[in-house]
C-alpha cells in the first residue's frame, strides 16, 4: 500500500508523481524524499504554495550529511517546484542549483578475486530474521545479479517476477533511468541458481510481485541494500586495504571493467565492441560507458593506445548513480 501524503500540498504532489510516472520514471527514490518534505511541510501548517522559508529549511545540508546526498534529497522538491510553476502558481519557489555544493565524485572500489570469494562466501551463510524469514534466500542471488550482469542496484531491486524468463534465460528491465527498455541475457549458470532460487520462492510467496522479495508485494529499499552489503561486507573481514570504501553499486564498475578487460586479453576491437555495453548497461549513449576508460589509467595503457581515436571526441561525464 502506498503512503498517503498529509501536508496541505498532498493533492499537488500526487498529481506531480503521477505526472512522473506518465513519463515512464519509476521515480522511487526521489518520491521517498518527497514523502519526507511533505511531512516536513505538515508540522509547519503551512497556507502557502511552497513557501520560501519552509523550502529553504528543509534543503539546507544537514549534520553528516554528505553533499551528494543532498543533491539527490534537494533534487525532487527542485523539481516540484518547477511543476507547480508550469502548473500555473508562479510564487512558488523553485530551489537553485546554487544550494548544493559541487557534486562529489564517488571513486569506485575494484574489487579483487579474494574479496569477491570471501564476500559471497559470507552472504551464502547468511540466515533468516524472524521479520525477513527469505533474506538468507534473497540476498546472495540479488547480489550475484549485480556481479554477474551490471546492473544498477534499482534496476535488480525493483525487477518483477513477471519480467524474468528463466525457461529462455533472459530478465527485461523496464523503464530504467526513464523511458529505456533492454533485455538481458543470462549466463547458463547464473539461470540454472535461478531456476532452483524461483521454486523455493514460488513455495513461499507464489504470487510475489518482485523477483527479489521480502514480502509477497514489497521489495527491498536502497538503504536496505546499502546496509545489508556492509554487513555482509564486515562479516566477510573485509576492509578497504585495496581502495575507496566499497558499495554494492561497484559491482556494476567491476562488471565493466571485467568487459574491458577480457576484450584487451582477446585482442578484440574494443572500438567495434563498446556499443554493444553500452547497450547491455542501459547507458544512453557511449560518453557513459566511456567514462570507465579514465577511472584507473593504469589499467588501461594497452586499452588507451586502442580507444585513442575516440579521445578527441568523447569528454568524461559523470556516471549514473542509482
């Protein structure tokens, strides 16, 4: 069941979140801070169509709050503003990109061979919780999805049960990062897991709508995700000796560069072979997949001197968070 809005501006937010959805935006996140605003606008009884002041509180950088996550806190009552405005109140107040700092760019962690063996060694020991009783089951599987296929954290959190095909092998992923479809193909393994993974779910809750469950109709958060990994992560005894702290979003870097680099052992064409991930990402275009070309040059000193045609026409560009 979806949480009702209460502040004065219930009815305008609803009709902006429909409008997003029309436009094929899943829109889960940024409706989560949404929720969070409008309660924040409820205490404070505001008459006014987004007031000045009310807005300005809310979007200020709070105590141990990092200026990324602000961006992505500030970003939908930007938005909304914007909405209403078009929509005909023009007092309201639209927040500037002046308010947020400069985004910060996450540094991946690249995972080595060890500390993927000894985290999987440690989500597959992983048991039930009285209030989760499919964790144990769910979790090892939504992270071998990310490992294996790269895809971004939401794109596997919110994948329906219904847009898997376990009979042929492929998963679709529908409307990600906006109006943008593609299906995946599985590897033959990673389907054979899922296909002894779907029948003990299906026993379970036989009419789930997620294919990575925690009830019959709900799935995980992305908070719920972050700090599953970091526990799995610390059982694991894993630190951050090899790198920048490590998410489970890096398994999407770690997958692209696992691409770049089996392409460099095989003496492929990388410049004929990176449409081809780029399409398989979800990227909407190949300034996003080439962004992984620069990350860690030395990497790449065989790669540079391949994809040096392409130097001069693609410039670095922020990669997609979820």
């Amino acid at each position: 069941m979806e949480k009702a809005y209460v502040s004065k501006l219930a009815s305008f937010m609803e009709s902006f979140v429909a409008f997003k959805h029309s436009l094929g935006w899943k829109y889960k996140t940024s409706e989560y801070y949404l929720h969070e605003f409008d309660r924040y606008c409820a205490k404070r009884e505001s008459e006014e169509v987004l007031l000045n002041e009310i807005v300005k509180g809310w979007v200020i950088l709070r105590d141990n709050e990092c200026p990324n996550t602000q961006r992505v806190r500030v970003a939908p009552i930007r938005e909304f503003g914007k909405y209403l405005q078009h929509s005909g109140y023009s007092d309201a107040y639209v927040v500037t990109n002046k308010i947020c700092r400069k985004q910060i760019r996450t540094i991946p962690h690249f995972f080595t061979d060890e500390e993927i063996i000894r985290f999987f060694d440690a989500c597959d020991t992983l048991g039930p919780r009285k209030e989760n009783p499919v964790r144990h089951l769910v979790l090892p599987m939504y992270f071998r999805l990310l490992y294996c296929c790269g895809l971004r954290t939401s794109e596997a959190r919110l994948l329906l049960r219904k847009n898997v095909n376990l009979h042929t092998g492929y998963i679709d992923v529908i409307h990600s990062k906006g109006p943008k479809d593609r299906r995946l193909f599985l590897p033959e393994d990673l389907k054979q897991l899922y296909l002894k993974y779907d029948a003990v779910i299906d026993n379970i809750f036989p009419d789930r709508t997620y294919f990575f469950p925690v009830k019959s109709h709900s799935c995980y958060q992305s908070t719920s995700i972050g700090s599953n990994f970091n526990k799995i992560w610390k059982a694991a005894g894993l630190g951050h000796e090899s790198g920048s702290k490590a998410r489970a979003y890096d398994f999407r870097h770690h997958f692209a560069f696992d691409k770049l680099n089996q392409w460099l052992k095989e003496e492929s064409d990388v410049n004929s072979m990176l449409p081809y991930l780029v399409r398989y990402m979800g990227h909407a275009c190949l300034e996003s997949t080439y962004y992984y070309l620069h990350l860690v040059p030395e990497f790449f000193s065989t790669f540079s001197e391949k994809t040096k045609i392409l130097e001069g026409l693609l410039p670095e560009v922020d990669y997609d968070e979820e």
